[in-house]
C-alpha cells in the first residue's frame, strides 16, 4: 500500500513535467492497486474472514491470546497441550461462528412478518423509522430471539391483543431483552399471569402503557395504525377472544387487519375497509360470517398463523373452503410455509416464505 501511495504522489509531480512517464508509473500503479485489491478479495472470501461483531472479534482475540501464551511455556510438554487448547478452542469460535442465514435487509417501505411461533400468533411491521410487534406468541417459540435474528434489536410499540398465553406468552422476554417504547393493552380483566409479568417487565423498564380503545392511532413514519377494537373494557367473564385489540395497519395505499382472534361476529359490524391484507382469525377456526367478511373487505392476501398437528383442527375445513373460493385470494400458512414476509412500498406487493 505504501509503494501505491509513493507511486501516486511521483505521479502528480511528473504530470505536468513529463507526461509520458506520467503515464508509465499509472500503468504500473494501476496493476499494484489491482493486485492488492485481488489479494483483499481473496482473504475476505475465506472463511470466517471478515469480522462483524465484537463477540467475533473477542473469540479471535482469545485464541490469539492461548496461543501467545503457548509460545511463552518453557517445557514442551506445556506448549503441546496449551496448543492443543487453542486448537480446540478455534474450532468451537468457528462452529459458533459459522455463518448462518444472514437477517434480511432492512425494508425501503413496509414489511409486515408473520412469525412461525406454532399455535400462536406474532406480527412484526417494519418500516424505516422501526418496528412494531403485534402479539409475541406463546414462550417456547422464542420471539426475541426470533427479532434479533431478523435484525431487530429494539421496538418502537409492542402490541398484545389480549391475554392468552399464544398470544403475549412470550411478551414477557421481548420486553425484558429488547424494551420498546411503548406498549398498547386491551385492558381486559383477567388473571393471566402472562400479561402480568409483561406489564410488570414494562414497569420495571419505565415503558409507557397504553389503554388501546377504538379510535386510538399510533403512527410511525409512513406506518398508522389505527384500533378499531375494543370500544370498552369487557365485563368480567367474557371470552376475552371477543374484546382483543382489532388494528388496521396502513402504509401508503395499502392496508392489513390483524384481528387476533377477533372472528367475524365483531368484524363485520365494524365495518372495516377494504384491504389487501387478511390476517385471518383466531388461527383459521371455523367462522359462519368470513364469507361475509371477506365480500366486505376483498383482500388480496390472507395469512392463517397456526401450529403443525395442533389440537384444535386448525385451520378448520370450512375457513379454508372460504378462502379458497374467493376469488384471486392468495392464502398462506405458517404452519405449511414457515415464516411469511410481505413486503410494500405503499401500493405493490411481494410475498417470501421460508418454505
């Protein structure tokens, strides 16, 4: 680098004396500057070569660290096995390390993920500005680390839609590790120690908590919003399935209706726009009204959130002989196509799954 640097500076000092030599030592730099970029992409394609992290750089640290203290033992005997250490020690910073699957790139507009959290739901709404989790699935599916593996280390609002355990089991750990700035609550009365120690985390961390009622609006960049119910607190006994919170998620010309598990019996009273994005109640159970439902909103896309070989026969053969006959309806499974991302610059759609 140095040479290049030198041949460089002669360079701009023969220009204007000596055009011809000028042009010689370019010739010859251009060829060192290439050799040496060759160089840096060959290293950079090893294995493990680049370092991204400072967990990365603290594991090549250690081993760098056991083998200078190998070096520096003065029997044979006690460099062996401290090389040996260092040996195994790379090997396990190498499987730890591998590479995996990378988090996908942040979205230009807005991606709404429906996460695989088996018989649960969990909704992540990523714009520019962050991001929005609306329900944090049962604990055993792990959300917060789901999150960090997708790239997300902090939320702007978490949302839980009501307390049952497949719904906000796992709200708990997503407050404690990653925090939010707010939190959005039905204010169902209820005694689920779920919602408890979610509201308690949110305590402890100086959370906001806000009571989510029809007509509440939250707005992030170009991403609003906008509860359309509970209109009141729910007397106590009701199915709390009834009273959790229904949100109407826009972002430029497009918009989803995440229902939890709302069915139709209260969504279509509330008459709610047409949209292109159907999260489908209360994991596909069956629904007398969702023809109705979906004659009223004509969506696009619906997505059912559902576990493998669940206990309730969900998605139920009549849901999905529904959405099967509406017309130009794409459905998708979390059960059958693992996590479903969707992504929109505010008018166009496109659909990944992880299977």
């Amino acid at each position: 680098m140095k040479r290049v640097s030198l041949l460089a500076a002669a360079l701009l000092l023969l220009l204007g004396l000596l055009p011809a030599a000028a042009a010689a030592l370019a010739w010859a730099n251009g060829w060192l500057a290439a050799y040496l970029a060759g160089c840096a992409r060959l290293v950079g394609g090893l294995p493990f070569a680049q370092a991204s992290s400072l967990a990365t750089l603290g594991a090549v640290a250690v081993v760098a660290g056991a083998v200078a203290v190998a070096l520096r033992v003065p029997s044979q005997r006690g460099r062996r096995v401290l090389a040996l250490a260092a040996m195994v020690l790379a090997v396990f910073a190498a499987w730890h390390l591998r590479p995996g699957e990378g988090a996908p790139a942040p979205p230009a507009g807005l991606r709404i993920t429906f996460l695989d959290v088996g018989q649960g739901d969990s909704a992540l709404l990523l714009v520019p500005e962050g991001a929005v989790l609306v329900d944090e699935g049962p604990p055993e599916a792990h959300v917060a680390d789901q999150l960090r593996r997708l790239g997300v280390r902090r939320l702007a609002a978490v949302v839980l839609t009501h307390p049952q355990r497949d719904h906000i089991g796992g709200a708990a750990e997503v407050l404690a590790e990653l925090g939010a700035d707010v939190v959005l609550d039905p204010a169902i009365p209820s005694g689920s120690r779920d919602e408890q120690a979610a509201l308690a985390e949110a305590r402890r961390r100086s959370i906001r908590v806000l009571t989510a009622r029809a007509g509440t609006v939250y707005r992030l960049g170009r991403l609003r919003l906008r509860v359309l119910w509970p209109e009141r607190p729910p007397p106590p006994g009701d199915d709390p399935n009834d009273h959790a919170i229904v949100l109407l998620a826009s972002y430029g010309s497009v918009d989803a209706l995440l229902t939890a598990d709302v069915e139709s019996g209260v969504t279509v009273p509330l008459r709610p726009p047409a949209v292109e994005i159907l999260k489908v109640a209360h994991h596909g159970s069956a629904d007398d009204g969702l023809r109705e439902l979906l004659a009223l909103v004509r969506p696009r896309i619906a997505v059912i959130s559902v576990g493998q070989g669940n206990d309730y026969g969900h998605p139920t053969a009549s849901t999905l002989d529904a959405l099967r006959g509406f017309p130009g309806l794409a459905v998708y499974r979390t059960d059958a196509d693992g996590r479903v991302d969707i992504d929109s610059d505010g008018s166009r759609l496109t659909v990944r799954t992880e299977r």
